[in-house]
C-alpha cells in the first residue's frame, strides 16, 4: 500500500464495564444531588428554628439556658447542702414514711410515735442540710453545671439529690404539721416548691420529669398537712398563690427543644455518640452506618424527627384537655415511618407519657389550689360552698378547668370534710375515688380531700 492510502478508523465499541461505570457515577450523582438538597432542607429548618428564638446546636443549647448576668446562682449553695446528705440504708430506712416505702397514716389519724420518732432522729441527722437548703431556696435564680456542649454524653448527676432533698423537706412538713406549727409547715413546702423550680428552666425531658415530681409531692405533703392543721386566711392565700405558680403550662416546649437539640447532633453524627448509647439503642456497627449516612438515611432521619418534636411543640400550646390527643397524633405518624429509617425508630422516644404525666401534675396543683379556696370560703363563712362557683370571685378569679377534660373541676361535699378532683388519665368521672398508694390511674380520679 502507498503513502496516501488510508486505513480503516477502528470504531470504539463500549464495553460491558463502561456501562458499570457510567451507572455508578450516576448513581454517586444521584446520591450527592439527594444529600445537598437534604443538608439544605436541614439549614433552612435550622434557620427557622432559630427564628423562633429556640437553640439548634448544643453549644447553643448552652448559652440558652442561663440566668442573668451577676444573678446569685442558688445551684452553688444547693450543691453545698446536698454534700451534707446522711443516707440512711437498711432496716433502719424502711421504717421512713416518703424516703421509703413506711406508709403515712390515715387522713385523719396521728403519727404513730415510734414513726415519729424515728423522723425525728432522720430529720436531725440531715439538719446541716436541711438549713442550708431551706437558704438556697430562698435565691431567684438557678443554673446547674450541666455542660449541654457534651451532647448526649452530657451529666446531670445531681437529681437524685434534688429528689433526695424533696423527700427531706416533705418529712420536715410532716413533722410540723403533727406539732401543729403551721408556718414551719407551710415553709417545709414552700422549699419543695422552689426545688421544683430549680430545674423548672432546665431544658431536658429528664429534668423536667423530676421537677413534676416534686411538684407532686409538695401536693401530698399539702394535703397531709391541711388535714392536720388549721391554716389562717392569711396563709391559705399564700398556698394559694404558690399554687398557682407552680403550674408552668410552657414547662415541656423547653424540654422538647432541649431534647431537639441533642437529637440533631445524634442524626448529624451517629458513630460519635457515646459507646453507652449506642449501646442502650443497640446500634448497628459504625460501617453499617457509615452507609446509612451515605445514602442520606440520617439526614431523612433528621428532617422527620424535626417534624415530629415541632408538632409535640405545637401540641404542648394548645388548650390543657387537647394536648394529650394532638400528642398521640403526632406518634401515630411518626410510628407509620417506614422500618428503612433504623436510627430514627431507635433513637426518638415516645413523648405522649410525658405530657400525660405533665397534665396529671397540672391537676393535682389545681385540685390542691381550689381545696385552699374552699377552705377559705369555710373559714370565713364557717360552712362548706354549695358550688365552686360560691368561690368567684372572693377566693378564685375562675374556677379552674380539669386539664383532661376542659371542664371545671369537680367539687363534692363528704359526709366529713369534702373532695376537689379531677377526672384523671382515664378521662372518666369516677365520682372523685381517690387512688390508692402505689395503684395505676384508670378507675380512680385526682382528688384533693380534707376531712374536716
């Protein structure tokens, strides 16, 4: 063949393997395109979160809750006191009312001596602390060192004193009321009050779980006392007032964004969280989620549960009596999520519990504040009101409404003495059937009763 003669262009013929890899970049693509459009969804979320004046970031979280610049920090002196502590263990403990399981007698009965004495005996071996705690409730403002920077993995070791000390002052109300030192008594659970509210600002679910606790048991001891002792006008104004203020209807949307918080750093970074976590939650192993993350899973993850605390937020402002039902709504959707989203079915934690609980607590401040009324209007008029609404407006501004049901409160006069209740957990007028120690809510109602 010559110089000029040309040969034939071979033709390029893909191969098999092309197509494998146009079909993975493709497929890379299309999983780069998926987790942008998702982290912009997740910012523009975030910014609106912001927007609403609620923390993102646990750093933010941080910041968030605080007290006032130069504002006494009572958490300093409650940390004092609580090292005072003496723990009583054995046989000896159990014969403590409240500490332990050692009942309280009956509405109207005395103290047994011996119960007595050995409160006494405990209340003594606590007295350092006591004092010391009885100053610290007296300061505003508190903020615990929790270090919210740290996440998941952050400490909040000190609740178990604050409950601890709770049940300390509710013994000391106790013992006073058998003294009839009416005052002593009314301090004792004005101090369990302001334990409570020392982690009312705390924005954590558990914080607020044991906040509501001790708002319980400030009820109790309450109740035991004002069956015991016959507190002036003056005095059941003030209960009055306290009680009022203890019902913080806003307390759970706190909590729920503390809780978001930490949830967006779990979804942001699985793998990082604490090896306890991850334990607790049985997670898979980190290349498991490595590709979950890939495939832009925690990032859907994510964008759900955000949907899903935003629609507890909502929920938690809306009236008492319909908060439990948009709460539960809320979980069905959140239970229809497909099985595929792993992380997020092991991580988020059913919230109606909470809000049940938190209701429950409302009831039993607003039975305890309408008892105080009546007992007002008993010591004025020296007879029991024939209705709550005797009670408006001298001692009430309205009677207030049973936060399961959205009616008023229900009042019953007793052959001795009268109840104040509300319907409870089970939504269902048990006639005001006070529930015994220990015994689940349904087939019993929130009473408030002084026999008298």
């Amino acid at each position: 063949m010559g110089e000029n003669e040309h040969h034939p262009k071979t033709r390029w013929k893909p191969k098999l393997y092309h197509a494998f890899i146009a079909l993975v970049i493709l497929i890379v693509a299309f999983f780069v395109l998926l987790r942008f459009g998702l982290k912009s969804e997740l910012e523009r979320r975030f910014d609106a979160i912001r927007a609403a004046g609620y923390p993102v970031t646990c750093t933010e979280l941080d910041k968030w809750y605080s007290i006032p610049p130069g504002a006494q920090n009572a958490a300093d002196s409650f940390a004092e006191a609580f090292s005072y502590h003496q723990q009583w263990t054995g046989q000896k403990r159990q014969l403590l009312p409240i500490v332990s399981r050692a009942p309280l007698p009956a509405r109207t009965e005395p103290l047994a001596e011996a119960t007595k004495t050995v409160i006494v005996e405990y209340l003594a071996a606590n007295y350092r602390e006591l004092e010391l705690l009885h100053k610290a409730s007296a300061i505003e403002h508190c903020r615990y060192p929790v270090d919210f920077t740290k996440g998941l993995a952050a400490q909040i070791p000190y609740l178990s004193d604050i409950r601890a000390a709770a049940m300390l002052f509710a013994l000391e109300a106790v013992l006073h009321a058998e003294n009839a030192e009416s005052q002593s008594a009314i301090d004792s659970i004005t101090s369990v009050f302001s334990l409570a509210d020392s982690l009312s600002n705390q924005p954590i679910a558990i914080s607020h779980l044991v906040c509501i606790a001790c708002r319980s048991l400030a009820v109790k001891s309450l109740e035991y006392c004002i069956n015991r002792v016959q507190f002036t006008d003056e005095q059941l104004a003030e209960l009055g007032r306290m009680l009022a203020e203890a019902q913080d209807l806003s307390a759970l949307t706190r909590a729920w964004a503390g809780e978001r918080c930490q949830g967006i750093e779990f979804f942001n970074d699985p793998v990082a969280q604490p090896d306890s976590l991850r334990a607790d939650l049985s997670l898979p192993s980190a290349p498991l989620v490595f590709l979950y993350q890939a495939a832009g899973l925690s990032d859907k993850d994510a964008l759900i549960y955000l949907d899903y605390v935003e629609g507890c937020i909502k929920a938690n402002q809306l009236p008492l009596h319909q908060r439990r039902e948009a709460v539960e709504a809320v979980e069905d959707e959140l239970g229809a999520v497909s099985k595929i989203h792993v992380l997020l079915h092991k991580f988020v934690p059913a919230l109606s519990r909470a809000t049940e609980q938190d209701l429950a607590t409302i009831g039993r401040l607003r039975t305890a504040q309408v008892a105080v009324a009546v007992e007002r209007y008993r010591l004025a008029a020296g007879r029991l009101p024939d209705t709550l609404a005797d009670l408006v407006p001298g001692y009430l501004d309205v009677v207030a409404t049973d936060p399961f049901d959205g009616k008023d409160l229900r009042y019953k006069k007793l052959d001795v003495g009268f109840v104040v209740y509300s319907i409870g957990e089970d939504e269902t007028d048990n006639g005001g059937k006070e529930t015994p120690p220990g015994a689940k809510p349904r087939g019993y109602d929130i009473t408030f009763i002084i026999e008298r």
